[in-house]
C-alpha cells in the first residue's frame, strides 16, 4: 500500500493525542463542578440514566473518525496498472519586463514582484504545458528554454532582477522577436505571455508584432502598473533609495501604456488583461478564447503506472462513526419546558428604535449600487446616474460600477459621459465584461457621431465604434448584434464619404464658371484700359502735330522774317559782316526754341506714364551697376541625429 500524500499521516501524531486529552479533561472538569454545586446524596438521583460507558463510547468514536478522515486525506492507494499515455500540452514563453519602470509601487508591492507572481501562478495553471522565459529590458534574453521542469522554471522566475538586463529602456520588439527563436519549427501553437507596463522606447514593436502574427505566434499581454502612473525609485548603493531622472535631470514617472498593450494582443489573435485581482491568470488560461481552449501538440508516449485509489474506504468509515456518535445518546432525552416570556417594551422605544433604523437604513442606501440601480430599473436614468456618480467617488476602481455609470448616462442620452466610462470599464479582467463594454462603446460613439454637425468628427467617431464592434466580435465571434451593428456603422460610413464626394464634386464644377466670370471681367477690364490707353495716345498724336505744325510756322515766319531784313539790309546798304552776324544770331535763338520745344513734349510725355528714350537708357545702365551674382549653397553632409537613450 502507498500513499499519494504521506506527509499528511504526519497529522495523526497531533490531532488525535489532542482529542484523547481534551476528552479526559472535559470529563475531569464535569465530575469536579457537579460535586461543587450538588451533594453527594442528591447527585445519583440526579444522573440517573446517564452511561459514563456511552459518553467514553462517543468520544472514541470522534477520535476514530478525525483518524480515519486523516488517511483518507493522504490517498492511499493499493495495486497498480500499467498504462500507455500521450503527454499534450502547449508551449508558453511568458516575457517578463525588467526594466527600472517596473520597480514603481503603484502595484503593490512592486511592478516586477507582481510579474514574477503572475508567471509563477502561470506554471501552477499550466500543469502539463511547456514553459519558457524571457527577460526584457533595452534588449531581450531567452533566461530559460521550452521546459517541463517547475524547478528550473521557478528558479529563472526568482532570479529576475532590474539588473538582469544590463542595457536600460524597453523594447518590445526585441521580447517578441526573441520569443520567436524559442519555438521549433513546425510547432502548432506559439503563445506569447508578455507582462509590462507598456511603456515601448523601441520603434520596431510594428513590425516585431506583423511578422509574429505571420509566423502564427499568439500574444497575450498583461498590463502591470496605473495609467495614472508613478515616479520610480530604485537603491542607490548605500542603502538608500534615489529617484530615476532622465537626461535633463527630471524625476521619471511611468504609466501604463494600455492602448499599445490591447493593439498588439487584438493585431495577434490574443487579447489584452489588466493586473488587477487574484484571477488574472485564471482568467488568461480558463476564459473561452483563453489559453485552455487552444489545441495542445503530442509528446512522446511512455508507460505510466496508474495506482488504484482506495481512500473511499477510510472516507465511509468515517461517515458511519460519525453517525453512531449521533445516534448513540448519552441518556434519555426529556421534552424542553416552555421558557417564560419576556417582558415587552415599551411602545415609545420600539418607535424610537424602528425610526432610526429606516433612517439608518436610509442614509445608508442613498447614494448607493443598490439605489441606483432599483432607479434605473424604474426609468429614472438621471437619479440612477445621480448615485452611480456618488458611488464612483467611493469605488474609482470598480470596473462594474463605471460599466452602469454608462448605461445610466446612455439611457439618459448623455453620449459622451457613457463612452467615458465604458472606456474606464474596459479596464477589468472580466473578458465578459470587457466584451460588453467594447459593445456599449461602440453604440454611443455611433450616437455621438450621429449628433455631431462636423462631417470630419462624425467619420471619425463613426469609425472608432466600427473598431469597438470589431474588438467585441473578436471577443466572442458568436454576437450577431456586434456583427450586425458593424456592417450598419460600414454602411453609414460609405455614404457619408459618398456625400463628401459629391460635395466635393459640385465645388469643382462651380469653380470653371466662377473662373469662367472672372476671366470676362478681367477681359472688360483690359478692354477698357486699353481704349483708355488708345485715347491717350490719340491725344498725344494730336498734342505731337500741333506742336509740329507749331514749329513749321514759326520757321516759316523766321525766314520771312529774315528775308525782309535782307532785303532792308540791302536797301541799306549795310556790310556783308554784319548781316552774317544776324543771321548767326537769328538760327542760334531757333535752335534754343527747339531745345525748349523738345523738353516740353518730353514733360508731357512723362506727365502721360511714358519713359522717354533717354530715361529708359539711364534706367538700364543703372540696374547693370547693380546687379548680384546669387550666393552658391555649400554643400554639406548632413548629421544623423539619434534618439535620447531613455535607461527606464
């Protein structure tokens, strides 16, 4: 005969010494009280019918069964088959965060203690599963291979530290691409545990997440930390504790990154669970789309002895000790007399009393789930909403309590408050809750954008419920009303860009016309300048030959001129000298008329908005003095200028 269980025989050494003893002073204690308070001559009369054989009988009968209770607790097992059995399980590499973010105490007791519980918690759910462990920080290391031994995995887990991984940030892209080199080709399942804060300071976690979900590896995140973060403080080495800083010397506080968490598990096939409570893991590997529920490969076949139980033997003694013990009386049992009443109270205290419980009662319950939800179920949405706010100022991390917070304002139409708080319930480890958060989500964004005059932000809310009701299928492909809501939101969204499209279709339409006027008016306009140019120049014309007709006749009125002084001169009799100096005189006073003449048709030209020949010429040979050769760029290589290392 074995035992499953043999420490647990250890137990019979303690319990039933201690019942024998207990039993023996119970009885000792009895004998001296009944001799203090009774007299020896009345005490037989008094215990008449009382077996002190029956009441040794009962106790033993205790002791027996505790003692039967006990080996039955340690599974004892008698004869043996042999059996053929197929080990089948999955293979996990759980991916753990080691970066200085992870040593913040927004989770208690730190980030990092929490992650190593969880994956330990892991290994008890994953009983017949492989396991695997890498350690991230700025870069990432594959601490222990696919294994079934707990004792190697254990010790890897307890060994992580903040200085595991040497080089300081987080990269996702490197945990995950790291993952991948753990599994053997041509493996059916690849699952990728990856507990963090979130907080990527890599640029490859895109691409490191596209060619997982290609190679078939499934992604399970785990969001460790608060969104609202929590500066991080880490030992220095004298024992005492210094903040983390960045390059500029500013204290570091971390938040969890959640949005990128949930996009890489949903871009995978995984999905995305926040550390909050005990059943995290339990949720991971038990839920519907969980880890239990993914086919497990075959290991190599071995025999197996398979040992016959046999603890039901010790297990039914037991219970039939335990009912002898209750039907073997100690003596004859005589009808309970009526007990006297008790004297009441008075009315005016009983009203006092019941008063301050309904108002106890009352004060209590305002404000409260309860309250607000018997309002809700009457249609008072907007008291119901009312006292889920009052509750939330009390339970500001109660998924469930933000989840009615935004049914009571969707019922109440308050769209906007709804989606708010549907999106703190996304924050629950509940998958079934979560699904329904992600569906009620959907429907006020819908309705948000459905109220909205903005074309653009209608889209835009439009598509973020489309992505919600897509989130929701793929936490339960079976809800017809998510795959129903999300053709319809694709549908309304078509349309809407189909309305932009002809919108946008009749501006251009309308802009050949308005160009088509606008190129007419320009084409009056330059008609009009011109004709207005046309009757400049005609003045000028006009203006150019009365000077000229002008010019003509006092030239002809000079030369009469002087052909009568010649004539004179010659009556005269006067010297040929004398006549030439006149007519010296005479040409040289019409030449300066000309000159006069010319500068004033030049004024009047100038006067019109014409440059005249001379003007234009000067203006030339001026911009020639000025002009510049453009500066030559120099060429230069350009620097790379690299991203700040961040060491947390």
């Amino acid at each position: 005969m074995t035992f499953a269980h043999p420490k647990i025989l250890l137990l019979l050494l303690v319990f039933p010494p201690l019942l024998a003893v207990f039993f023996w002073w119970s009885l000792r204690k009895r004998q001296e009280l009944m001799t203090k308070f009774i007299q020896a001559r009345l005490l037989p009369n008094l215990t008449l019918g009382i077996s002190p054989v029956r009441q040794k009988l009962q106790m033993a009968c205790v002791i027996g069964a505790v003692v039967c209770l006990v080996v039955a607790l340690a599974r004892p097992q008698w004869g043996f088959d042999w059996e053929e059995v197929k080990q089948r399980g999955l293979d996990i590499v759980v991916a753990i965060d080691t970066s200085k973010s992870m040593l913040a105490r927004d989770v208690a007791p730190n980030r990092l203690t929490r992650a190593k519980l969880a994956a330990l918690d892991l290994m008890q759910q994953a009983k017949s599963d492989r396991l695997g462990l890498v350690a991230f920080a700025g870069s990432a290391f594959l601490q222990c291979p696919l294994t079934i031994d707990d004792s190697a995995f254990r010790r890897s887990v307890e060994d992580l530290s903040v200085n595991t991984i040497p080089q300081g940030g987080t990269a996702l892209a490197e945990a995950i691409n790291t993952a991948l080199t753990a599994f053997k080709e041509g493996d059916n399942h690849k699952v990728l545990v990856l507990m963090t804060d979130g907080e990527d300071n890599d640029t490859g976690a895109d691409a490191a997440v596209k060619k997982a979900a290609e190679a078939g590896m499934r992604i399970y995140t785990i969001g460790i930390g608060s969104p609202e973060g929590e500066i991080v403080s880490i030992p220095d080495g004298q024992g005492k504790s210094d903040y983390v800083r960045d390059e500029q010397g500013n204290v570091v506080k971390s938040h969890l990154n959640e949005a990128l968490l949930r996009q890489i598990s949903t871009d995978t096939g995984g999905f995305y669970l926040p550390m909050r409570g005990a059943k995290t893991i339990d949720t991971l590997y038990q839920h519907s789309n969980g880890l239990a529920s993914l086919p497990k490969s075959d290991a190599a076949e071995k025999l197996v002895k398979r040992f016959h139980e046999r603890y039901h033997w010790p297990l039914a003694a037991a219970i039939v000790l335990m009912l002898f013990e209750m039907l073997l009386p100690e003596s004859k049992r005589e009808p309970k007399t009526a007990t006297s009443a008790r004297p009441g109270l008075k009315p005016a205290v009983v009203a006092t009393t019941v008063l301050m419980l309904v108002l106890g009662f009352a004060f209590t319950t305002a404000g409260s789930p309860a309250s607000a939800l018997r309002e809700y179920n009457a249609g008072k949405y907007d008291q119901s909403l009312k006292d889920y706010q009052q509750a939330l100022q009390k339970k500001k991390d109660d998924p469930r309590l933000h989840f009615n917070t935004g049914a009571a304002a969707y019922r109440n139409r308050q769209y906007e408050e709804a989606a708010k708080q549907f999106g703190e319930a996304l924050n629950t480890p509940d998958l079934a809750l979560q699904q329904q958060a992600f569906y009620n989500l959907g429907n006020a964004l819908y309705y948000m954008g459905e109220t909205s005059s903005d074309p653009s932000q209608r889209s835009k809310h439009w598509e973020e419920a489309a992505k919600d009701f897509q989130n929701t299928m793929k936490l339960n492909p079976t809800d017809g009303d998510a795959k129903f809501n999300y053709d319809f939101v694709k549908k309304r969204l078509e349309e809407l860009k189909q309305q932009q499209d002809q919108q946008k279709q009749q501006k251009y339409d309308q802009k050949p016309d308005q160009d088509q006027d606008k190129n007419q008016d320009q084409q009056k306009n330059q008609q009009n300048k011109n004709q207005e140019n046309k009757d400049n120049q005609s003045k000028q014309d006009q203006s150019k030959q009365d000077q000229s007709q002008q010019k003509q006749d006092d030239k002809q009125q000079s030369q009469n001129q002087q052909q009568k002084d010649k004539e004179q001169q010659q009556q005269a009799g006067k010297p040929q000298d004398q006549k030439d100096k006149e007519q010296q005189q005479a040409s040289q006073s019409q030449q300066q008329k000309d000159q006069s003449d010319e500068k004033s048709q030049e004024q009047q030209a100038y006067a019109l908005g014409q440059m005249t020949p001379q003007q234009a010429q000067q203006l030339l040979d001026a911009q020639k003095g000025q002009e510049m050769m453009l500066p030559i760029k120099p060429e230069a290589t350009p620097q790379a200028r690299g991203k700040p290392l961040k060491d947390w």
